[in-house]
C-alpha cells in the first residue's frame, strides 16, 4: 500500500482532528512528488562496513571482560575483538608475533620517575624488555602474550596511567610543548589545557565513537613547537595586543601532506577545551562511516567549507565564536623566529634552573636507561621526564 494515501489513516484508530492533519501531511508530501519509502531507513548491521558494524554489536570499551576470558586460556583474540582491543591499547601484531603491542595515553607526554620505574619493570616482566618512544610523546610496548594483558592493563593504572582510546577510532594522544610551563618566552603554558582536555575525554563516551582517528596539540608559542598544523584540530596560543588567546586551525593529518587550515575565530583560554570539544563533536556526527579512506576530518573539509564547520560548532555551543582575520605577523613565534635545539641543556623561566634534553635513537629506550633516567631525574631535576613528538 501506497504509505502516502490516505487509506492507512482511515484504519489506524486516530481521531478525526489527528486523521485531518495527517491527511494534510501526506497530501503535501505528495504534491511535492515524494514518498515517505523515500527517506533512507536506519541501516541495520549487515549494511555497516565491518568497523561500524563491530563497534554497534559491543562497544569496545565493554570488550574487557573478553580480554580477562581470552587471559585465562592464554587466547588469540578473533577478527571483531582484534578491533575492539585497540580501545584498550592492545594491538594484536598477528601473523609477525602472535601477541599484543600496548600504547599508553600520557596527555602532553609527561611522566613522573615513580611512574618511569613502574613502566621499566613492568617492560620487564611482561614484555619484550624494550620501550618505544611514539611520534605523539607518548611510550608503547611490545610482546605482551595475551595471558598477560589483564595484568598489563592494571599495572599501567596502578601508577595514574592508562590506555584507553590509545587506538582506532578514538582521540589520540594529546601533545604539547615538551617544555611547556618553564619555557622562557612562551606566551601560555598549554599542560593544563591538555590535561583538563585528557579528562573531559575519558569521562564521555561519545568520544570513544569517531569515524576514525582524531589528533589534537596544544602550542604556547614557545622555542620548541608541538607541530599543531599537522593534527586535525591544532590549538595555537597568539597574542592580541596585550592578551593571549587561541587560535584553532582543522583538518592537519602526518604523513599526507596535509596542513591544518586555519578557521578564523580566536578564543579565550578559558573557553578553548569547551569550543574544542564541540568542533569534535561536529566531526562525529558528520565524517564519513562508510569509507574508512575518506573518514579523517580533512576530507569532511573537502566537501564542506570552514565556515559551514565553524556555523555547526557555534550552534552546538549556542554562541558566535570571535571573529579574527589569519595575521602571518600575528603567528610568528619564538620557535620559527629563533632556532631551537630540544637537545643539550637550557635555562628555564624559572630563575636559576634549566631543563636538559636528551635523544633516543629512533625512539628505543631499555628499562635499565629507564631507571637511570629515573635515578638521574631525581637526584637532579624535579622528578619530571617528558616526551616529545
């Protein structure tokens, strides 16, 4: 039956002044030459793709209690819950080594040597005997056997750290500037917004659902950059006269070539993490689903333009941004003015003491440089060590 003709309504038990309008309604839609069947259905799950598709029938972050169960016999995870584990951290690096790589989230990648000590023994005893330093400041381990993935996962929370969303269509590590906080000439030390960011994350589900992966960084403005212009959403610290604000440029991805984009508006640090939070949930519910190679938010942008994106994120906060022309003299900072080593030691803004940096060789540290850093940092320094990107 045809479902714009009347017939229906007469059977359907409304009353007169309910068959009256609905005949209206359908009356219009036909005038206009279309059909209710028109409206595309809810896709059920055979019409996702497989990813859609895994994460509606359990979400992942639910999969724990398979992780516990595949432990005890010492199990290979199967294809849906290889998926699902990377929102705990946990990549299966099957068919090279039939076992787990771990990825940690460490928000503007700053550790404390009691956490640096755990990681070492926990690299120890649970893993290859080696750390990987990632390009987003942040430590992941390899060889994990998945009877000991459970015990993988508490040990990295006992110290204040944790994995979740390290993988797959979550929002990855936050970065920062390395020295944020004791730089001498940055204009605004980012670690707090990058820490309150981390938290407002791990609190909502909803950002455990994106269409694919999201990078986010801070800049202060200070002499090391945090590469911002490469993440999909880079948050720049600019002065205006004699106040700091924000700039936010979208749609920046490493290794494609991409460079975030620059949306016009200037914000005021106490409102950043709140617009942030907004502009990703613009994302979620616009990117594309149903191709994994078209799902980043720079493609979103090659099909609607920045303002359309800047007029979505204002009506989910329910305000108008302010409006800023993009001043290349206004972006100059201290980083591209002045050539910066990360490497050697240099004073801090903090009278009379001075941070030192050190490299690793293509990102490999060992749990005994581990615990020397460790011993060095607090015998030494603060008891601080941070990674950079």
């Amino acid at each position: 039956m045809n479902p714009t003709s009347p017939e229906p309504i007469k059977s359907a038990g409304f009353t007169p002044e309910q068959r009256e309008y609905l005949s209206g309604l359908f009356a219009g839609v036909s005038a206009r030459g279309q059909e209710f069947s028109d409206v595309e259905p809810a896709p059920t799950h055979k019409d996702l793709i497989f990813e859609e598709r895994v994460k509606r029938e359990l979400h992942p972050l639910d999969a724990y209690e398979q992780i516990v169960e595949n432990a005890i016999n010492n199990k290979a995870p199967d294809k849906e819950d290889i998926f699902r584990f990377k929102w705990n951290g946990l990549f299966f690096l099957t068919p090279v080594k039939d076992a787990f790589m771990a990825r940690l989230r460490i928000p503007g990648g700053v550790v404390t040597t009691f956490q640096l000590r755990e990681l070492a023994r926990v690299a120890q005893e649970l893993t290859s005997g080696y750390v990987q330093i990632t390009t987003r400041a942040n430590f992941q381990m390899r060889l994990i056997q998945p009877k000991d993935a459970p015990e993988f996962l508490r040990r990295i929370q006992s110290v204040g750290l944790h994995t979740r969303g390290a993988g797959a269509d979550n929002i990855r590590n936050l970065t920062a500037n390395p020295t944020a906080g004791i730089d001498p000439v940055e204009l605004i030390d980012t670690l707090p917004f990058c820490r309150d960011l981390g938290q407002i994350i791990i609190n909502d589900r909803a950002f455990y659902d994106l269409p694919r992966k999201f990078n986010i960084a801070f800049d202060g403005g200070g002499l090391i950059g945090s590469v911002e212009d490469t993440n999909d959403i880079g948050v720049k610290a600019v002065k205006l006269g004699d106040e700091i604000v924000f700039r936010i440029a979208l749609g920046g991805a490493t290794g494609h070539k991409a460079f975030a984009r620059d949306l016009g508006v200037v914000v005021p640090p106490a409102e950043i993490n709140k617009v942030v939070a907004a502009v990703v949930r613009v994302y979620i519910a616009n990117g594309n689903r149903g191709d994994r190679k078209k799902a980043r938010l720079r493609h979103l942008l090659e099909t609607w333009t920045l303002e359309k994106y800047l007029a979505e994120t204002e009506k989910l906060l329910g305000k108008q941004l302010r409006r800023a022309p993009y001043d290349v003299a206004q972006m100059r900072w201290a980083s591209q003015e002045l050539p910066h080593s990360h490497i050697g030691d240099f004073p801090q803004k903090q009278r009379g003491l001075n941070y030192v940096g050190a490299t690793c060789p293509v990102g490999h540290i060992t749990p005994r440089q581990m615990l020397r850093l460790a011993e060095l940092a607090d015998s030494y320094g603060s008891g601080e060590i941070r990674l950079t990107v």
